[in-house]
C-alpha cells in the first residue's frame, strides 16, 4: 500500500495547528503577568512627581530607569527570559501533553517541564522576587518611586521584548531553546522546530 505524502504532512500540519493556541496561552499569560505588575506599580512610581522634587531626587529617577533598563530589561528580559520563554511558547506547538499545554503560561516561565538547572533558577528567581517586593514595600516615598518606576520600564520593555521574539518564532529566529527534561536526559538539547518528527513515509508496494 502506497502511503499519500500529502496527506501526511496535510495531517501533521493541521495537529500542529490545533496545538497552536497553547502557544498564544503562554505568551498571553506572561504577558498578563507582567502587564498586571507594570499597572500595580505605575501609580506609586509617578506618585513623588506629582509634586515638586528636588535635583537629587530627579537624578535618581533618572538613574533608576537608567538601571533598571539596561540591567533588566535588556540584558535580563531582552538576552535571556524572553527569548527563552518564546522557545518554550512555540515548543508548544509540536506537544502532545494536555498539561504543559493548559498550564502553558507557568510551562513557559519555566515552572515546570524544564531541565533540573533551569527549574532552580526559575523557583530561586520568583522566591527573591517576592522578597524584594516585601522589601521595597516598607520603604517611603520617594525611594520606593524610584525603584517602582525603574522597573515598571523594565516590566514594559520585557512585554515588548517577549512579543518580538514570539514573532520571529513564526519565522524560524528563535534566540533560545526550550531547555526541556527530556533532552538532558537523552543528552541532545534541541530547540522547539528541530523536535517536529514526521509519520515514517513508506512508499513501497505493501
């Protein structure tokens, strides 16, 4: 029996689209994230320049933003978290698992479903984070502005970030790899697109 090669890939191609909305899902979800801290944030940044500053204080915010923009949101968000989280988004278009799927925004912040290095990194990351906000919390105005509004444009840059390289996912440019558990242990770390596998095609006379 002849095997029809395009209906075979016509097959494949449709799964793969079917799968598609955990993709958008994750990014979505992070994207919400983020989005809810920039809004939570904003108002309290701004509140100290609603009056008049001194020059010291001005020089601080500028600062701040400096800081905040090159350190996390350029080298954090832009070279390393968002790249990933977009590797780990389109992986989702090829997997078969209901639950990385439905759970795709903690997939791609890699909560779970990810190598043992990057599970430590990604929990130790959140836990400091939820420390530094009880942290910044106490301090008073304008202190607190100061690093609220620093990385609220870090917040943002991110969300831009994340959209960028979620698009040029679509175009085979992702930055990263999915980092995921099943290729540390088969020892050959791949990105999301080199994983699709193909139905074996025979094309001989059964």
């Amino acid at each position: 029996m002849l095997v029809d090669r395009n209906r075979v890939h016509t097959g494949f191609s449709q799964r793969m689209a079917g799968r598609s909305w955990a993709a958008f899902w994750g990014v979505f979800g992070v994207l919400a994230v983020l989005g809810a801290a920039v809004v939570r944030l904003l108002p309290i940044g701004l509140e100290p320049l609603q009056e008049s500053q001194p020059l010291h204080v001005l020089a601080a915010y500028g600062l701040s933003l400096a800081f905040f923009g090159y350190t996390e949101g350029f080298k954090a968000f832009h070279r390393g978290f968002c790249p990933r989280v977009a590797a780990r988004a389109h992986h989702l278009r090829f997997e078969r698992s209901w639950t990385r799927r439905v759970l795709a925004p903690l997939f791609c912040m890699g909560f779970f479903g990810a190598r043992r290095r990057r599970l430590v990194v990604s929990w130790g990351l959140a836990l400091g984070l939820v420390g530094l906000i009880a942290l910044v919390k106490v301090l008073p105005q304008p202190t607190r502005g100061v690093i609220d509004l620093g990385v609220v444009v870090a917040l943002a840059a991110g969300m831009l970030s994340l959209v960028f390289h979620f698009v040029r996912g679509f175009q085979g440019q992702l930055l990263a790899k999915p980092e995921l558990p099943e290729d540390e242990s088969s020892g050959n770390p791949t990105d999301a697109p080199s994983q699709i596998a193909l139905p074996a095609r025979d094309e001989t006379a059964a």
